[in-house]
C-alpha cells in the first residue's frame, strides 16, 4: 500500500468557515496536524501544549486545539495538532475513527468501518 492522501475541511470555532487542506493519512499518529498558519487564520486557540513522539523516536513540544473537520461527508470534533512551516498535514486515527473510516489496505482508500452493537 502506498502513500494515501485526502482532502479535509478544517473549521473556524463557529464551523462558519472551512478551508480545504490535503492531508497524509497517517495511522501511527493519533491527531491530526495541520498547519499552524491556517488554524490561527480560522481563529483555532491553542488549548494546551504537550510533548509529542516523532517518527524517528525524537520527543518535541507541540501545542493542541480542537477544531470541527470534514471528511468524506461527515462533520465532527477533533483534537488538532498546531504544525510548524515544514511539517507534514497528516489525518491521525482519532479523526479516522470518529468518521468511522478506516484505511483499506488493498486499495489504499478510506473504506467505511462496520460498527458491531451488542
């Protein structure tokens, strides 16, 4: 499976306002993060900083929002990660599961997740 891109709409606060950012679907990242430059011009506060595990096992600050997203007709909540000039846009597990998508690793397409109820 290769590299999977989609297109999300993140929101002002009000979910008035959403603009489109191509993301890397990235299931070993557990929030999404999109540029810092466009959640400040949406007008997404910063709701806390943390310390965050990079891939290469390296530990860095990092500041956390939560923002309204669209993915493939769905609209929801999410944490969201401020990231810095340079670093990727990547859509995490969490938004992924709140959208009951999954990756389909055949394809390498967001597929629908079958919710069992008990």
């Amino acid at each position: 499976m290769g590299t999977v891109t989609v297109t999300i709409g993140v929101g002002d606060p009000q979910e008035h306002r959403f603009e489109d950012v191509e993301v890397t679907v990235d299931t070993g990242s557990t929030f999404t993060s999109v540029p810092r430059e466009l959640l400040h011009r949406l007008g997404v506060p910063i709701e806390r900083s943390a310390q965050s595990e990079l891939a290469d096992g390296s530990v860095a600050p990092v500041d956390v929002g939560r923002t309204t997203i669209r993915l493939e007709g769905r609209e929801f909540p999410t944490p969201v990660i401020f990231a810095e000039a340079g670093e990727p846009s990547l859509l995490g597990v969490i938004a992924l599961e709140d959208a009951l998508l999954a990756v389909d690793p055949v394809s390498g397409r967001l597929i629908p997740v079958n919710v069992l109820r008990l």
